[in-house]
C-alpha cells in the first residue's frame, strides 16, 4: 500500500502530464477551466505549463480578437498561454490570436473580447484580389523589359504564385551591384503595404530616367520587391495563411528550440521566403505590417541591445520623419521603437534575416487600421514615397 506522500506525487504526475498533453493540443485552455477545481490540479496544471512553454509554437491564428486594457491580469493572464500570440501592444489595449477555443477561452475566463474581423463586406470591396495583383503586375512589368523582371519563388497553400519583381537597369544580369528588398502583406489581412508595394514598383518603372534618385536607385542597386507573401490571407482577409499558420511567427528563431535553418514543418509561404533568399545576398530590407503606425528596430526576441542599434535606430527614424504621419505618432516617441521593449516576438522574419542571413531589416508599420477604405492608399502612398526611396538608398554605399 502506497503511503499519502507518493499518492499524491503520483497524481500530481499524472495530472501534469494530461495538462501538458491537453495544453499541446490547445484544448487545454477550456478543460482547464471546467475540470481545475482542486489545487493539486492547478499546481500541476501550472508545472505542465512551464514544460510545455519552450516547445509549444504560437504561430496557429485561427481566432483574433482584441482585447481592451480594462484589467492588467489579462494580458498576464494570456502571456502566460504559450499557444496564444499577442501582438500591437498599445496604450489601450492589444490584439490576442491562438487556436480554435480562443473565443471560449476567453469567455469562460470573463476575459471582453471584440471580434477583429473585418466589419463589412463594403471595406473588402475596392481592392484588387491577388489574382487582380498579379494581372496588373504582369502587364507593368511586361512594359518594361529591360528594368522589370517578375519572377514566382514559391506557391502558397492554396497554389497561388509567391510574386517577386526585380527592378534595376540590365535586370536579367545578376551582378555585384547590392541587393535590396521589400516584402509586404505577411499578414494577409494588413493590405496596406501591398497596395505600397504596388505603387512604388510603378513609380520607379514610370520615373526611371526621369527622376535622379530613382535613375540612381536602379543603376546602382538591384531591388527586389514582393507586394503579397500571404496571398491567401488577403484573399480570406485573414492574419494567417490558409491553414491559420501566422507566417510572422514561423521562421528559425535561435532563442528557441525551433532554431535549425530548415524549411521542414514551416509554411510553404516561409520556405519560399526562406530558400530565395539562400540564392541572394540582400544587404537591406524591410517589412511591411499594418495595425500601429512605426518603424521597429531589432531585435524582436530578446531584450539584448542590437550591435549596430545607433544605425539601425537612425535608418528607422529617417524613415519616421520622411513618412510625417509616424514621425509624428503620438504612441511612439518619434515614430519609432524597439522591437523586444514593445512586445516580444518569437519566429519572426526580422530577426531571422539578420541572425542568420546577415540582412539588415527593420519592420514598419504603415497604418493604425489595417484594411482601411481604399481611397486612403493614396495618402498613404504619398506619405511614405520619399521614406521608401531614401530607405533603398541605404543600399548603396
Ligand atoms: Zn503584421
């Protein structure tokens, strides 16, 4: 007959292994809360957690909702989940995203919570699809041969084409001149950087020759631009590809145990991302999100101060004070911030292009409201032109 201490280890075990295996699965965050009722099961609850936080990846969004700052054990509360992601920490609140049973997680725990999906059809309405996208692509580049080459690096879940367009004079000729790139629309539902993208290649294609900055921009660099890496999720207008992996979330991190530069287990979106730059050797970059408006500088994981920070805080404040709007913001001094001390991300592009691919990139944030009304895209296009332009001039020494 087993004494009272070892009963208790035993069940203290056991219950932390179901806890840890419900946790896995997602489902843990309802059961706990219907079946916690005795501290023991808590207490291992809470010992499951802490097992399962370095080898659970929070990149599953298949639910969104922003939470209001009305209570400070929310966001302690929901940190705490290693399945849930929290993003656009702001004065007054922040957005939470995780796996189905996020919404009646949050319900059981009292927890207000406000659907992000988009309110109306009418919002949608105005923008191109991205077979739209592609088309007016196709037929941009195609005007000029010579400067514009369009090339597909991947396909996404739903085997739409993973657009790129290279521009520079002698475009078909790889050479020494320093690449340079853009990314936008990672998170398919923050359309405003594809919309940039799309206007800026045009631009440059329509001012080279004309305009000095942009002549010396192709001459002396070769750009890379690709307005859509989530395809699919601005179809769905969804943060996440078509099976809700959140592609910011997905690449090698080297803080976590999901450290190794593979592509097995990841996105085909990230893999395409991930092997293209392998035939390149991109000295600047940036990506393009939505839902704050600033330039975030590395880095995104840890809190350890970025080597070269005083550049990199430079090259983002340059591009703050080009682009008025954030510049001026009144969330962040000067329209900038580091990564890490807004909130922590794990599995990012950010810190993966620099850590292991020796590419300096910086993520901006181009609008509070991630799929405004489509008139805006102007605005936005004229705000941020000369900051994009002179940010590609970094390129070149
Ligand atoms: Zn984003």
């Amino acid at each position: 007959m087993p004494d009272l201490f070892t009963v208790v280890i035993i069940k203290i075990l056991t219950n932390t292994f179901i806890a840890f295996t419900l946790n896995r699965l997602g489902v843990g965050s309802i059961l706990i809360n219907l079946f916690l009722k005795d501290e023991n099961m808590k207490i291992a609850f809470m010992i499951g957690l802490l097992f399962s936080i370095s080898t659970v990846k929070a990149n599953i969004v298949a639910e969104s909702f922003y939470i209001k700052n009305t209570d400070p054990s929310y966001f302690r509360l929901l940190k705490s989940r290693p399945e849930l992601t929290i993003d656009h920490v702001e004065k007054n609140g922040f957005e939470i995203y995780g796996p189905k049973g996020l919404g009646k997680f949050l319900t059981t725990n009292n927890i207000p919570h406000f659907s992000m999906k988009i309110a109306s059809l009418s919002a949608v309405r105005g923008y191109p699809s991205p077979e739209e996208t592609a088309t007016e692509l196709k037929s941009v580049t195609d005007m000029y041969p010579d400067l514009a080459q369009m090339v597909s690096i991947g396909k996404s879940v739903k085997g739409r084409d993973l657009w790129v367009v290279k521009l520079s004079k002698n475009v078909k000729v790889n050479d020494d001149r320093p690449e340079f790139k853009y990314i936008a629309n990672m998170h398919g539902d923050e359309i405003v950087g594809r919309e940039l993208m799309m206007r800026l290649i045009k631009d440059l294609l329509a001012n080279y020759g004309k305009d000095p900055v942009i002549t010396n921009l192709l001459d002396r660099a070769q750009i890379y631009i690709m307005p859509s890496m989530n395809p699919d999720g601005a179809a769905a207008v969804t943060r996440g590809n078509a099976k809700n992996v959140d592609l910011n979330r997905d690449f090698p991190d080297y803080t976590t145990s999901d450290n190794k530069d593979v592509t097995t287990g990841r996105a085909p979106e990230t893999a395409a991302v991930m092997n293209w730059q392998k035939g390149h050797n991109f000295v600047l970059s940036a990506n393009f999100h939505g839902g704050a408006e600033v330039a975030n500088y590395p880095w995104d994981a840890i809190a350890e101060k970025f080597p070269n920070e005083d550049y990199i805080k430079e090259l983002c404040l340059e591009y703050a004070t080009l682009a008025p709007y954030i510049g001026a913001s009144t969330a962040f001094d000067n329209g900038i911030t580091n990564g890490f001390a807004w909130y922590k991300v794990n599995g990012g592009m950010q810190d993966w292009s620099i850590r292991y691919r020796k590419d300096l990139q910086i993520t901006i944030e181009v609008s509070n409201t991630k799929w405004p009304d489509y008139s805006k895209i102007d605005y936005y296009y004229a705000q941020n032109k000369l900051a994009m332009l002179k940010f590609m001039e970094r390129a070149i020494p």
